[in-house]
C-alpha cells in the first residue's frame, strides 16, 4: 500500500462547515485513486470535500491492485443493510477517477487482473459507468428479483450514502467519481447518441446516493443542470432523496429541465428507520423552496408499513 497522502489535512474534529442534517462522515479510511491524484481539478474537488470527512488517519493513494483489494478485503460487491446498528456504521471512501480512454484491449486487460472491480452494479468500481442501461425490465431480471420496474439509461457518479436507512447497505462505503468534466462530457455524448430515437426524455441522476449531500462542494449537480438547460426535448431528474440541502440551487439556470424529486413517508419511519436523513418537516419546505425557484417538483411516497400508528401518520 503506498504511503498516505500528505498534501491536504483532515479536519479532525469533523465538519469545519456547519449544515443541517449533514453529519460528518465519520469514515474507517479515505483513498484517493491515483490517477485522481495526478488531475489537478480532480484534487481541487476533492481538496473542498476532505474537511467534511472525519477520519483519525490521511487519506491514502492507491493503484488498482490496491483497490482490487479493499473491494475484496471490505466484501464491497455484498453489503448487507444497516439494519438497527446504522449509526455505528463507518464506511470506506475513496476519490475515484473515470478511464474513458482506455482502449478495449486495457479495459480488457484490467478486467482479467481485477475481476472484483467489475462485478458491481453499473461499474461502479472498474471506471467506466456512469452512463448505464437500467435492465431493470427484461426477462432476466424479472425472474432474479421478481420486481418489474421500468427500464433505461441512468447516470451515476457516486456509489454510497450519508444517510443510514435501516433497509439499506449504501452506507458501507462512499465511491465518489471525481473527474465529473469529463463525466458530463460522456453523458452529452450519450445523449446525442440517443438522437432521432423515440423514447426515454428523462434521466436519473443517482440511485447509489442522495447526491445533494455532497453539494455544492462536489460540483456535479451544476455541471447537468448546465447541460439539460441546453437540451430542447430532455431532462434531467435530480434526486434529493431524503435530504434538505438545496440552498444552492435557486442560483442554477436550469430553465425548466431539472426536476427534483423528494422521498416522503411517516415521521415514525423518518426518526426510527432513516437514521440520519432530514425529516418531513425539513423535507417539505426544500422541496417548496425548489418550486419557487421554478422547479419541477416531483414526490415519492414511500411509507413503510405497518408501523404503530402508520394509517394516522400516512393521513
């Protein structure tokens, strides 16, 4: 393993910023993928992320051998959900770096060397996502899951969470792509792929992550909201999730292509399952402040039952 990082410090009594419902992120260990290392603004995105993680030792560069490692030794490709000990849970981030370059014959060559970074869902170790089919409709996937849901191209550039929902294991690690320019620029590429064809207009950005808990600092939400305010027939849909923090986005000029869209269930569920995340009385003022600023706003209702009390709270 090569030897820790040295050129920017960790805040060490946590967040040096103060925000609601955004607990530091209390991580085991932080790796920064060395080809983010050497990407001057990869390192200017994560040097405004570092004082918003607490961690007792630096971060750590690594390669892909080392990485192929942590997947294997931290069994990244099979988390098992928070359950009632979410708060304890402390999770491996890491700073890493799309290789859209690569030649088939290199992403070949790293997929036989390092097989565990390419048995996630959406690529989400490997490097090369972030523009995905959604298969979440076929056969296939029926019969493995026995859900149906509609199916799809998605984008992804994070792959876990702050927040510690009981029913979820996302909170076991934080993969954060960091090379977001040239991740913006594969998606325009998508869609101009998907020119002249009859079909999907709306696009979902994240599913691996409440991702409005990484902004403003991150970056990623202004660089697609830029982008689908340039589209004429497409749209993105950012999903805040279960957080509040949205105070940065009445400034975008997203130009009615940005929808955002909210989780809400019962106060119950929000204090005793969702550990960590906003609740309904935060929730629902961001989402009428998102409106106001010209904002589609879309929510999802997703009550757990039962509960003691479910059917007064849902009313």
């Amino acid at each position: 393993m090569p030897a820790a990082w040295a050129g920017v410090a960790i805040c060490p009594g946590g967040f040096c910023i103060e925000r609601r419902h955004m607990d530091p992120i209390a991580a085991q260990a932080v790796y920064i993928k060395e080809e983010a290392q050497r990407d001057p603004r990869s390192m200017a995105r994560i040097d405004r992320i570092l004082p918003f993680v607490d961690c007792s030792t630096g971060p750590v560069v690594i390669d892909d051998a080392a990485w192929h490692q942590i997947v294997i030794d931290e069994g990244l490709n099979r988390l098992g959900r928070h359950g009632l000990g979410g708060d304890q849970v402390r999770p491996i981030v890491i700073f890493n770096q799309y290789l859209y370059p690569h030649a088939p014959e290199e992403r070949e060559r790293r997929r036989e060397r390092y097989p565990e970074l390419f048995k996630g869902q959406f690529d989400q170790w490997s490097g090369y996502g972030g523009w995905d089919w959604r298969r979440s409709g076929d056969r296939a996937h029926r019969k493995a899951t026995g859900t149906i849901c509609q199916p799809g191209y998605a984008m992804h550039s994070i792959w876990g969470c702050h927040f510690r929902c009981a029913y979820c294991g996302l909170g076991h690690m934080a993969n954060v792509y960091v090379n977001l320019e040239d991740w913006a620029d594969h998606i325009r590429q998508g869609l101009r792929g998907l020119a002249g064809t009859s079909g999907q207009n709306l696009f979902q950005w994240d599913n691996g992550a409440d991702v409005s808990c990484w902004e403003p600092e991150l970056g990623g939400t202004r660089l697609l909201v830029d982008l689908f305010a340039q589209e004429s027939d497409k749209y993105l849909l950012l999903y805040v999730g279960k957080s509040d923090n949205v105070d940065y986005l009445p400034d975008y000029d997203h130009r009615g292509h940005t929808i955002c869209c909210w989780s809400l269930g019962t106060e119950t569920q929000c204090r005793r399952v969702e550990y960590r995340t906003a609740d309904m009385q935060a929730r629902l003022p961001a989402a009428r402040k998102c409106q106001e600023a010209g904002y589609t706003v879309r929510i999802r209702l997703s009550p757990m039952v039962p509960t003691a009390g479910w059917r007064e709270e849902v009313r």
